[in-house]
C-alpha cells in the first residue's frame, strides 16, 4: 500500500505529471472520437455511392466510373 502511495505522490512534481497524463487522455480520447466519426461518415458516403463493406466483404468488385482498366489516370 505505501508503495502505491508513493507512485501517486510523486513529490514535487506531481501536479505537473498529472496534468500531462490528463492532457494526454484527452487528446488520445479526441482521436479516437474523430477516427471513429470519420469512419462512420466515410462508410455512409461510399454506401451512397453504393458500394460498402457488405459488397466489398462479398467480393464484388466496384467499378470505378470514369476510367479505364488497366490506364494510369494521370
């Protein structure tokens, strides 16, 4: 128990430590939320395309409008 104690009080410096690991979890909580927001935004835009996970799961190919197979676009 002390030496728990001990780790959480880091003496002089605690309020420094602390404050960096709680500016740390913020911002790793952050990424998580506008990864997991650009994800979901991703996946309805490519449904509305009508492509998607089911179809590319399902192994059918997706054309790509516009462009020849087998050409280099630029």
């Amino acid at each position: 128990m002390e030496q728990a104690k001990a780790v959480l009080d880091m003496g002089e410096h605690a309020v420094f430590i602390w404050v960096s690991y709680g500016v740390a979890a913020l911002i790793l909580a952050l990424l998580v939320f506008s990864t997991l927001r650009r994800i979901r935004e991703s996946e309805r835009r490519l449904q509305a395309l009508g492509g998607g996970r089911r179809a590319a799961r399902d192994g059918e190919a997706v054309p790509h409008e516009g462009r020849e197979p087998g050409r280099d676009p630029r």
